[in-house]
C-alpha cells in the first residue's frame, strides 16, 4: 500500500527484465570483487620479490579487510536512505580507480594504502549488493537469488587462484589487479539505466558517532591481532592496551545504538535467536575460509616451492565445495522454507 510521501516498493517499479539486467550487474560487480581476494592471493609471493617488505605482507590483505569492514555498516544505513543506485555506482568506481593503482604500486606501503581504497568501494559494492535484493524481491524469493550471488562468489573463488597464477606466471603480478577493470565496467551500464535512484522522503538521520565508534573499535582490534605475535608479544603493553581500547570503544558503539533514534545497527535484532546464530556461524566459518585463501597459497609457493598457477589449483576444491551447496542450498530453501538443517550441516 502506498500514499503520500510512502515510496512504492521497488520491486513493483521495475520489469522482470530490468530487474534481471540489475542481478546481472550485481553480480558481476559481486564476482570482481570477490575474484580480487583470490587472485591477489597467489600473486602474493611474487609482489614481495618486487617490491620486498615481507614483514608487511599481511597488510595487503588487511588494509583491503579494514577498509572494506568499517565502509559496510555506513554505506548500508546511507544507503537505506539515500537509495542503492549511487552507493553501487560509486563502490565500482572506487574499486576500479583502487584496481589500476595497485597495478600501478612502485613499493609495497603504497600498494597497502591503495588496497584500503579498493576495500572501500568493495565494501559500498558488497553492502548494498544483498539490500538491493532484499528490495527486488518478496522475502520468499530472496533464498533462491542469496543462493545466486553465494555461488558467483564461490565461482570467483574457484577461478581466481588459478586466473591469479596462470596471470602472474604469463603476464606478472600486476595484471591481476589491472584485470578487474574491463570487467567491472560492463556492469556500470546496467546499474545505470535499470535501478532508479531514489531516496525515502524526510531527512536522513544518520549515527555518524556510531559510524566512528564501530570503526574505530575495528581498526584497533584488527591492528592487534595483526601485529600481536609478529611486532608485538601478545602480553605487550602495546597489545594490551589495543585490545582494551576497541572494547571500551565497543561498549561505547552499542551504548550510543541504544540510545540513538536511528542506529546504524539495530541492536534488537540480536534478540532474534536465528539472527544472532546465523551470524556467529557466517563469522566462525569465514574465519577458516579467508584464511586458507590468503595464506595456504603462499605456503604452497615459499614452502613447497610450486609455481603460482600450481598454488592456485590447491584451493579449488573448497572453492567447489562452496558452489555447489550455496547453489543448490539457495534453491532449497525457496522452495521449502528450510534452513536450520542445512546450517547445521554445513557447519559440521
């Protein structure tokens, strides 16, 4: 039902065809910047043999993880208001301007910083991906098309370690990141003249102190974990004090959600028990998962001495695996409105 000053739901706006046209672009934008992780990945011993700096190789993928981390919750609560168009637009651009000056990186501190600004348009592009669908479409068609957008990442992952080493073995590491920008603007036309951008009526009432608090409490966790064990002992006053800091800022991000009329996160969804295991199962798994994507390929290459297209192959079959049953689990769950099982399975 719609009425004065009340948007009619975009879902109803659009054609099955333009709608079609806005899931392909989404995920071709899903699938460049989920192949970046991977290609990158095995590209990784050979850019410290340029540009040295082994010790700050972990920051390549951190600063990209970092950046992309605190950008998420902002540009989803923008977004909400300000509509999806221009979020997805600029988180392209953005991406690709970051791609082409990686590509470009003369030493490995530049290549950290231009990794954080490919992190934020990563970060716009994943976050308003899956609101987007939630506003294309009714909660019981959702399933099949999350299942969708799951599988083009799995797909990316399956091709990108072996992309990313048969680039870097033929052409050099450069072009693994030179490589997104073709394929990342084929999917600008489609968001451009298919998704209308809008905004809801009223002024936008954003929580910018929760925006900094959450971030900030990230950037501080994350900067411990990285270097605690490496440029710090764990008991180092350094890391200590790090830890205690991105709690106190924690405690003080979900004080401020409280209170705040608007909050960028809405706390009360945590009551819902789906919700807050869902959750906690997505961050326990990927734990494992972006692990073994960002270092198994380096182990392969340093410590068995494999070429970067062999490094890439060692990791298809979890990258397979994911397809497979993100695919047929998405279908699943339209069609019979059955979840918990299929979690549970794919947890154990």
């Amino acid at each position: 039902m719609t009425g004065p000053g009340v948007l009619q739901p975009l879902g109803e706006t659009l054609t099955q065809r333009q709608k079609m046209l806005v899931v392909g672009a989404l995920m071709i934008s899903m699938f460049v910047g989920a192949i970046d992780q991977t290609v990158v990945s095995t590209a990784m011993p050979r850019i410290v043999a340029e540009l040295g700096g082994f010790g700050l190789l972990s920051w390549v993928f951190t600063s990209y993880m970092l950046s992309s981390t605190v950008v998420v919750p902002l540009v989803g609560k923008l977004s909400d208001t300000f509509g999806r168009k221009w979020f997805i637009l600029g988180g392209i651009a953005v991406f690709q301007i970051g791609s082409l000056a990686c590509g470009a990186a003369p030493n490995i501190e530049s290549l950290i910083a231009f990794r954080a600004l490919q992190g934020i348009g990563g970060g716009a592009i994943m976050a308003s991906v899956f609101a987007t669908i939630g506003d294309l479409f009714p909660p019981a068609e959702r399933g099949k098309y999350m299942g969708m957008f799951t599988g083009t990442f799995s797909l990316a992952s399956i091709l990108g370690p072996t992309v990313g080493g048969l680039i870097t073995d033929n052409y050099g590491w450069r072009w693994v990141f030179y490589v997104n920008i073709p394929i990342g603007l084929i999917a600008i036309p489609a968001v451009w003249f298919n998704l209308p951008g809008r905004r809801l009526p009223g002024k936008a009432k954003i929580d910018w102190l929760g925006a900094f608090l959450l971030s900030s409490a990230s950037v501080l966790f994350l900067l411990a974990l990285v270097w605690a064990g490496d440029k710090y002992a764990w008991s180092s006053k350094e890391i200590v004090g790090l830890i205690a800091a991105s709690v106190l800022l924690l405690a003080a991000f979900i004080f401020q959600e409280i209170r705040h009329e608007s909050p960028m996160v809405p706390l009360h969804l945590f009551r819902n028990r789906v919700f807050l295991m869902s959750n906690l199962t997505v961050f326990m798994i990927g734990m494992g998962m972006f692990g073994s994507i960002a270092y198994l390929p380096t182990f392969v290459q340093t410590a068995l001495g494999a070429s970067a297209t062999a490094s890439g192959v060692v990791t298809t079959p979890q990258s397979l695996g994911l397809l497979v049953a993100s695919v047929v689990g998405g279908q699943v769950i339209s069609r019979t409105g059955r979840y918990r099982w299929q979690t549970i399975l794919g947890a154990a």
